[in-house]
C-alpha cells in the first residue's frame, strides 16, 4: 500500500525567505505526483504536476523536483510571501492504480511579515 | 470556467436521514472520485469511478453509495446518516488531456448532528 509522508507537518518563516517543503513515498511505481495547495475551509488548488519521466517542474515562484529512485519529491517556494500562507498537499498517483491518488496529510505553512 | 462543481456547499443532517450530494465536471474527463477530509485523517478515497459505467469502493466507502449518471456527473449518497460522516467531501475529476493531473470542486461541509 502507497505511503506518503510529507515533513514537517508545520512550517513558520519570515516573509521573503526560501523554502523547501518536503514528500516521501513508499512506492516508486508512479505515475505521476502533483502539488496541492488548499487555503483554510477551501477546495484544493493544483500547484504543479510531475510526470514519472520528469525530474521537475516549474511555475513561477515555485520548483517540484521528483526524484523516483528515492521515493522523494521536494516543493521549492522562493521569496516566500504572506499570501503564500496554506496547507500544502503532495499526492501519488501510481502507475496502474486505477488512477487513485494517494495524499499526504499536508504542510501548514505560515509567511509571517 | 471549466472545471469541477459540487452542491450544496453546506449541509445539516440529522442521523438517520438521506441525502445525495452533486458533481459535476465539464472537462470531458474519464474519471470521477470523491473523497472526505477530516482534521488529523487527511484526504481519503471514499468511491471512484474509472470511466463511464464503472464504479469502485476505495479506501473508505462503508455507509456510502455512487452513482456514475454520465461522463459529467458523479453523485454521492448517504442512505441513512451517522455523526461519523461528518466530514468536508471534495469531488474531483481526471483525464488524460491533462497529463492526468486531478482537478477538485470546492467542498461540502456536511455536519451530522
């Protein structure tokens, strides 16, 4: 059974610094894994998809790297701002499973002025 | 816009009685899912449903029912409601027109009382 774990589970930093929020998973038989962002009483933004044959991608501020091998998938936010202040999601999506993501149960993150 | 949409957004039940929630997506997506959230639990896999026609129980789909009506609707039903179902529910959807990467609706607060 797929495992994802995503550390720390709390996160405070002061606004413009970088940070690195951080998802592990105990199978490498993915098909792909994407990034969530969801804001308090809120639905859940997609923030990023990587693709089993990508090592990263990138939206504006933000990086993900994958890293199969090592069961290991990092979010990258630089120069941090308050409005980047929510829970954020990584979820497996395993090659054959029937589609099914499988979800970490988040990083609160706070961007404090 | 396209996207996934779910009603009601807020629902008081009392225990023991039924009610169905909507969803309904409009980007000729295959796949179908719902999921509940709960504080400390994380998101899990209540039904899904592969494609049109077919269905599936996931991680959690006791005191629950799916109906697959077509492409675009998926509905949730609660038969007889329990305080343990009180729960935030998100519908999603994914397809393979975009890299497989899961789109959600914006919740359903359900309370059971």
């Amino acid at each position: 059974k797929q495992e994802v774990t995503q550390i720390p589970a709390a996160l405070s930093v002061p606004e413009g610094e970088n940070l690195v929020l951080n998802c592990s998973f105990t199978d490498s038989a993915i098909y792909n894994l994407q990034w969530f962002r969801q804001d308090p009483g809120k639905g859940l933004t997609s923030l990023l998809l990587i693709q089993s044959s990508q090592r990263e991608q990138t939206s504006g501020r933000l990086n993900a790297s994958l890293d199969k091998s090592s069961g290991r998938s990092t979010l990258y936010i630089a120069a941090s701002q308050p409005g980047d202040s929510a829970t954020y999601l990584c979820a497996v999506r395993l090659t054959g499973g029937g589609n099914k993501l499988t979800f970490g149960t988040g990083t609160q993150l706070k961007v404090e002025l | 816009n396209a996207g996934v949409t779910q009603t009601p957004k807020f629902q008081v039940l009392k225990t023991g009685q039924s009610m169905t929630l909507q969803c309904a997506q409009d980007m000729n997506h295959n796949s179908m899912y719902w999921y509940r959230q709960d504080p400390g639990m994380g998101l899990r896999l209540i039904y899904y449903s592969a494609s049109e026609g077919t269905t599936d129980k996931g991680e959690v789909p006791n005191g629950y029912n799916v109906s697959r009506l077509n492409k675009r609707e998926f509905s949730l039903r609660l038969e007889s409601a329990a305080p343990s179902q009180t729960s935030v529910y998100f519908c999603a959807s994914s397809g393979w027109n975009r890299g497989g990467g899961y789109t959600f609706g914006s919740g359903t607060r359900l309370t059971v009382v």
